[in-house]
C-alpha cells in the first residue's frame, strides 16, 4: 500500500493512509489530481475538441496540466476581474465563459464515471473507532471534492448554483486492510504479503460497469497446484476472507477486477479476524493472475497434502464477470461437501412460517436461469397476506446434510446475484439502499443484494418439498414422482432452455443442474444422489417439478407466478 494514488482501468484507488486531502489546496496539488487531468486531457487531445483548443490558447500542449492547476487554484481564492487584472491572458481565457464551464465540468463527469476506492491500513486501533474514522473521512472528502468543484464552477459563473445536488462525489467504497498471518504451507508463499480486507464501507447505490455480461465454460480440474511457484506484487491484490457456508474461504484479487472483489461483501460473510489469523483455509482462490497465456484459465486443484480445495483464473478482459468469482468459489465449496458426504444443491430454499403458525421448508432446485429464484420470489408477492415471515436458506447454492436421521439444508451465501429482468417490477428499486448493480444498461443487468443472515444459513432446515424447476415445457404446473427412480431420471438430466445468463443458447442438459462440482465429480455424486433421494422417500418428502416456463417466450413473467399460484395452493392445504 504504497502508492497514494493509482488508475487500474476503469477504477481509481486512494490510498488514505498515504494521503488525505484536506483543503482544496491539497487536493489540487494531489497526485491524484493531477493523474486524473492528465487522463482527461489526453482523451480529449486525441478528439481535437472545442474544450481542447480553448484551453491550449491558454497554454502550450505540454503546459496544459499546470496551467489549469495553477488557474484552479487561483479560483478557489480569487474573482474573475481580479484574475484579469492578474494575467491578461484571463481576458481572452474568460471571454467565453460557457466553454469554460463546459471544460469543469466535462472534467467533474469523467472524474465520477470511474468507480472509486478508498483504501486505509490497519494499524490495529479499536476496531469502532478505526470504522468510524474511516467513515467520517470518505464523507470528509465527498464533501471536499464537491466543495472545490463548486467553488471554481460558481467563480467563474459569477453566481451561486440554485439547485445542488449532493452526488457521491468521493468513493463509491472504501475498505480497511491488513497484513496477516495464517498457517500458510509453503506451496503459497507467493500469497503471504497480500492485504486482507478487514472491514468494508459501502455507499450504495453502487454501479459497476464489467466487460463481460455472461459466463462461459466449466471449470476444470488439474493435476498440479497452480498457485505453487507463482509470483504476484502483492501491492496489486487484496484478500476477502469469506465464510462460504461452513468453511473458511481466502479470495484473493488482482486490483484490476476491484469491483468484482469488493461484491462479495454483498454476497458472502466476511469472516472475523479471529476466525481467520494463524488458521488454515479450507479454500484459496487466485482470482485475476498474470501468467502470460493468452488462453482463459479456470482451474482447481484437489491439494490434499495441505487439505486446501484450490481455484485459479488468469488475468483476462474475458474474466471481468462476478459469475467467475461466484461460481469457482461455490465450486470449490460444492467439491468439499461431496469429499464430506453432503450433496450440493444449485437451486433456492426457503422457510415459510405461515400467520397460522404452520411452517414449511421448500427447495426448487435448478440451473441458472431456469426460474427457481423467480417462483419463489412470485411466492413471497403472491402470499403476504397469509405469511407470518420468509427465509431464505439459500438464493442458488446450498448443500443436503443428514443430521440426527434428517436431510437438512444449508446455504452458502448472505446475498444473491439475480437477473434485473426476472425480478418483480420496482423490488430492485425499493432495495437500491443495499444494492450493487452491474451493468443495468445491458441485457442479464445484474443484481447483487443481502438476503439473509449467516446465522439462518448455517442453522439447518429439514427438507419437506423438493422440486424440480422446469423452465422448458407447458403442462400442469405441479408435477410428482412416485419413486426415486422417477425423480433422478429428470433431476440427473438437468434440462433448461438456456436464458442468456451463460453463453449457452437453447434446450440443454447439466448433469443433476449443477455444473459447479457435481459435474467434475459424478461418479462421487451419483452416491450421494442414490443414498438421498431414497432418504427423501423413506421420509415420505414431497418430490416432483414445478413448471416455471421461465424459458418459453411470452411466459417469463406469467410461469412463475402461476407455478408459485399452484405451490401457495398446496402448502395451504396440507
């Protein structure tokens, strides 16, 4: 964390522990300030525009940055006249005002069209105070970035603004690291002086703009550990320790994909200091590593020596999706419950306690896209009036454990990462204030939103209706199998009319809907699925499809609300 200010594509970093900016003075003089005119006036040097021109009769190409420095500075204290007065220069310079605050605020825009992170080492003060520190200072200097642009716009246009509005002018997030020590075998030591993220201020709304709006492809297993010999400036990556249901998971990321890393705040605890010093993880994941090979890789590695799951993708514009980090992460999870004896779920649970009293425990399992998320949550809409409360379990990944002669179900994560389009019309907006939206301009525009406590994902509910989501065919909206055979031959098959959330594109198949472990690992899973689909029936659970129609045109929104109709009949019931 030396650099006090730095660009890493379309992301700025401050270092506040370097540099904090107090006055405008400061602010002007900054590195920052200056890296971030120089990037403007190269942009708008190669355009040869009007603002371009203006300011180079002010001075010559090369003398441009500190000329509007100087000119900036001498703004924030003096009025226009007297800067006339002071230089002739100004004359010609401010006889066109409108081309002037044209250039300020071009400048303002481009400075707030990247995404901004503010970064401060730990130096282990009371963990309170140091957050509160940090929080007064991101608000410190929002306030002082508008107070500047203001100043000099309102000099120039010799007035006051009649409407201000208070933008998040400063950094979209801010986050506190430090430097850690964990149990870390030899085969990592490239890994040992990265940052670990220890505390993360978010200022919703928070938008994001990835290269990438889909994910492709599987992840595939090596032979060899690839993080073993592998060298990274741990200047550029920082770690998200995050609790991945019941295990411990080190995330690291390379800068350059700071959006995707600092999103997992909304989707995955972050585990405690003490939960995570001097311990060994059950996962690492390298997340965005230079390796020099044109090719995308996404990779695990089963280190059994060390008893550590292992992820890698390389650094790629091809990667720049949170479906990368997500998914190799629930992956990682998924092959360690199968080595534990649980079976992973790619599907959405949820507990409902009626305002009767009764309550009921619903799994709706299926692959990405095939309308599980949507029907329970055209549940949620459709219910209000009978439902005391709903929780969810897990919004896309959970894992089936038999515990004291029950099939009991966990989740993997606090938040969920849905489609802006499957959502119920205005939910997105009404939860603006938590959310994290990715590219919402774009088709499969993303949303990533707490949903539940780490407390209520990891508690455990016994499974009573577990369903198929049928997202590819008409028909009765609920369907039931009479046996386990009946059941496993259309779970196993996972069929779904692909939806655009991956590059897939029709009718397709996905071994037991679950690309993220059981399909690496079928021969394990084919086990599993035996000994507890036949649990299922022994202890007499509700097994059958419920017909999203999510995939068939002209149903999208209309499927899963009648399928949720049907689901809300049954249970009321029973």
């Amino acid at each position: 964390m030396k650099q006090e200010f730095s660009i890493n594509r379309n992301s700025v970093m401050l270092n506040f522990t370097a540099k904090f900016c107090t006055t405008s003075d400061e602010l002007l003089s900054s590195v920052g300030f200056r890296k971030i005119l120089n990037s403007y006036i190269l942009k708008i040097t190669k355009k040869d525009t009007e603002v371009y021109r203006h300011l180079k009769s002010l001075a010559g190409e090369k003398e441009i940055t500190e000329e509007v420095t100087r000119l900036f500075k001498l703004l924030i204290v003096f009025d226009i006249e007297s800067l006339e007065k002071l230089d002739e220069r100004y004359i010609s310079f401010f006889s066109n005002k409108d081309i002037v605050i044209e250039f300020i605020e071009e400048l303002y825009t481009y400075w707030r069209h990247f995404e901004r992170y503010a970064i401060i080492r730990n130096k282990k003060f009371e963990a309170g105070l140091q957050n509160a520190n940090f929080f007064n200072s991101m608000n410190n200097f929002t306030n002082l970035i508008l107070t500047t642009y203001r100043k000099i716009e309102e000099t120039v246009m010799g007035t006051k603004h009649r409407v201000y509005r208070q933008l998040p002018a400063g950094a979209n997030l801010g986050v506190i690291v430090s430097n850690v020590n964990w149990n870390i075998p030899k085969e990592y030591y490239a890994l040992e002086k990265v940052n670990f993220i220890n505390s993360v201020i978010l200022q919703p709304p928070f938008i994001t703009y990835p290269k990438q709006n889909t994910r492709k492809g599987i992840f595939k297993e090596v032979n060899e550990n690839p993080i073993e010999g592998m060298y990274l400036n741990s200047e550029d990556w920082l770690c998200y320790p995050a609790k991945v249901g019941s295990l411990l998971a080190f995330i690291y990321f390379n800068k350059d994909f700071m959006a995707q890393g600092v999103t997992l705040s909304n989707l995955f605890e972050l585990a405690e200091e003490e939960e995570y010093i001097n311990k060994k993880p059950d996962i690492v994941f390298v997340y965005g590593a230079r390796d020099f090979d044109p090719k995308m890789k996404t990779l695990f590695y089963n280190d059994k020596i060390n008893d550590i799951m292992v992820g890698y993708i390389n650094y790629s514009e091809d990667i720049d999706y949170f479906g990368y980090v997500k998914k190799m992460t629930l992956t990682l999870h998924n092959l360690k419950m199968i080595e534990q004896g649980g079976l992973p779920i790619h599907g959405a649970m949820v507990n409902v306690t009626m305002k009767t009293g009764d309550s009921f425990n619903i799994v709706i399992m299926g692959d990405s896209g095939a309308g599980k998320s949507e029907s329970l949550e055209a549940f949620r809409v459709l219910s209000e009036e009978y439902v005391k409360e709903m929780k969810v379990i897990f919004d896309d990944m959970g894992v089936l454990k038999i515990k004291d002669g029950k099939i009991l179900g966990y989740g993997t994560e606090i938040g969920a990462f849905v489609r802006l389009d499957d959502l119920d019309s205005g939910y997105a907006y009404k939860q603006m204030d938590r959310s994290i939206f990715m590219n919402p301009n774009k088709i499969n525009s993303r949303i990533v939103i707490p949903i539940s406590t780490y407390n209520t994902i990891i508690n455990g509910f016994p499974v009573e209706y577990f369903l198929y989501a049928n997202n590819y065919e008409e028909g009765e909206e609920l369907e039931f199998f009479k046996s386990p055979e009946e059941a496993k031959e259309v779970f196993v098959a996972g069929k779904r009319m692909a939806k655009g959330t991956t590059s897939e594109k029709g009718l397709v198949t996905s071994y037991f809907a679950n690309p993220f472990g059981p399909v690496q690992k079928q021969k394990e899973t084919d086990i599993l699925i035996d000994k507890f689909f036949n649990k299922m029936y022994e202890d007499k659970i509700v097994v059958g499809q419920i017909r999203t129609m999510l995939g068939i045109k002209g149903k999208e929104h209309e499927g899963p609300i009648k399928a949720a109709e049907k689901l809300f009949n049954l249970i009321i019931k029973k």
